[in-house]
C-alpha cells in the first residue's frame, strides 16, 4: 500500500490568532491534519482522541496549530527530564531538513 502523504501548506497574509481557534472564528486559509497516529498503545493505530494541526505560514514563519480533545481529567503532562515524557500525552512536529 502506497499513499501518497504529501500535504499542500497554504500562505497567509497573517499569523494566526489562538483565540480563533477557541472561539470558532473564521481563518484566513490553513491545511488541515487529522490522521494522526498513536505509538502506545498499539504503534501506528488512529489516535484514540480527536486531535487536528492547523498548518500556514508567510514569508517570515511556519504557523502550526494543534487542537487535542479528550475528556477533562485524561490529559497527563508532568515537569520532567526530556527522556521521560514519553508515558504522558505528546504531540509534536519534527523537521527532516
């Protein structure tokens, strides 16, 4: 099974605002990701939580906006040493220049 998983990042003219994200507000333009993967449990199953990234950029900066639900209480994010965040919940963006 071959997909292609090439994404198409949209230019805007401004930033995006995190209030628009809470509030619903209308965006100028953005990609939208929502086929995110889970390491554990079960590597490489769909996310167990709907989880969306917003993606945009203009000429200075690339713009990436993630939006995780859960139900309150289940999200576990502790203070801890970079090699031990991996038994909480994470989401990130890695760079392959």
């Amino acid at each position: 099974m071959n997909q292609d998983r090439t994404i198409r990042i949209l230019r805007v003219k401004r930033a995006p605002k995190l209030e628009d994200f809470l509030t619903g507000a209308a965006r100028e333009a953005e990609t939208k990701v929502t086929d995110f993967r889970q390491i554990r449990p079960g590597d490489g199953k769909p996310a167990t939580d709907e989880t969306t990234a917003y993606l945009s950029y203009d000429s200075d900066n690339l713009y990436v906006v993630f939006v995780c639900k859960a139900e309150p209480g289940a999200t576990r994010a502790r203070y801890t040493r970079r090699e031990d965040l991996f038994p909480d919940d994470v989401v990130g963006v890695n760079f392959d220049t």
